[in-house]
C-alpha cells in the first residue's frame, strides 16, 4: 500500500470503529424510562409496563409541566410512598450512567423529596429534589447523573421514596435511562486503531527491508 492511502485506512478505521461506539453510547437497558407507554394519568397504581412495584403505589400523571413527552411518574402515589424497579441485563463491571429528571409533589411546598436509589441491595445514592415551590405547570426539574459498575449480569435496580411527609406526594421522575459508560480503553482503542493505521505502512516497509 503507498502512503496515498494512509487517508483511507485512517478513513476506514475511524468509520468501522463509530457504530461500536455509537451503539454503545445510544443502548439504554431501561424499559419505559419516559413513562409514556401506559394510559394516563392514573393514580394510586401498582403496575407499571416494564417496571415492578415492590411497594406502595405510584401516580402516573400528564400535566403541562412535564417537558420529557406528556407523562411523568409521582414515586408516592395514592397514598403510600412507592419502591419500583427493574432487573437488567448487564456486562459485569462495566460503568454505566443512571440518568433522569427529577422533581416533587407541589404539595410539599418547599420542602425536599429523596428517593433511594439502590443496586440489588446496596446503596448508591439520594437523589433529592426540594427548596422551591412547584406547581403543575411549572416542575422546576432538575437532571441527575448517577455512575455505577455492575456487579453482575443482572443488575437489580431500586428507587425508593423515602421522603416521607406527605402521603400523597414525594419525589417525581421523569427521562429515566441507564447507559453503559465507554471506558478509557474503549477510546484508547480507537486512537490506537489510527495510529496502526498510519504506521502500518512503514512496518510493510521495514519487512521488505529486512527481507532484502
Ligand atoms: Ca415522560
């Protein structure tokens, strides 16, 4: 190969690397992380699609201040302070990004909803919402990025309201997805992949050197 066609390796390599890369960046394992796939609004529910209700109830609620589709998910519902979750399929060890909106029931006035955020068992983190005033127009979400590494190939996935004052409201949720990370290496490989590329080349030159 001449060094006219370093370009087209380099060309080559980058385009077979980007569905790999993009595929990964674009799998989200939830099922009906946007809440939009069951009738709405329904209040006090135990089942949700692609979801399980571990406890208590949940609100599924359409009201002009939801901006993430039409629907949004009240993780206290009618009453009773909800635990939901999903079990996925996972790389063990792999990084993965728990992404989503976050907000609480006007009804607290000011005060903060937390919701647990557990993996099969575990803690990982509170995400919390709180310290101003919501109204069904206005949610005033907030975004939330949570990192974890699976611990297997399934991962159990839990979000419990713990915020507990009021029965008929606590934390909101909405644009729930889970991604895996691309790793150092994954990247890595990708430069790595285009310097071969363009090294290459001079390697077929040193073997026909050598060969002479
Ligand atoms: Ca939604």
């Amino acid at each position: 190969m001449s060094s006219k066609c370093i370009p087209c390796w380099l060309g080559a390599g980058l385009y077979l690397l980007m569905p790999l890369l993009t595929s990964s960046a674009q799998a989200d394992l939830l099922v009906n992380g946007d809440f939009e796939v069951d009738p709405s609004p329904q209040f006090g529910i135990t089942q949700i699609t692609g979801w399980t209700v571990y406890a208590g109830t949940v609100d599924l609620v359409r009201e002009p201040g939801v901006t993430s589709g039409l629907t949004c998910l009240e993780t206290t519902g009618t009453p009773g302070a909800a635990t939901i979750g999903q079990v996925l399929a996972t790389t063990p060890g792999q990084l993965y990004l728990f992404h989503g909106l976050i907000s609480h029931h006007a009804g607290l006035g000011e005060q903060t909803a937390r919701i647990d955020m557990t993996i099969n068992g575990q803690f990982v983190a509170q995400l919390t919402h709180g310290g101003v005033q919501t109204t069904p127009t206005d949610y005033h979400w907030q975004p939330f990025d949570v990192q974890f590494v699976a611990p297997g190939a399934t991962t159990d996935l839990r979000l419990q309201d713990v915020t507990n004052l009021y029965a008929f409201g606590g934390g909101i949720i909405d644009a729930l997805s889970i991604t895996p990370v691309p790793e150092p290496t994954t990247q890595l490989a990708a430069g790595a992949a285009a310097a071969w590329a363009l090294r290459r080349p001079r390697a077929g030159h040193r073997r026909a050197r050598s060969a002479q």
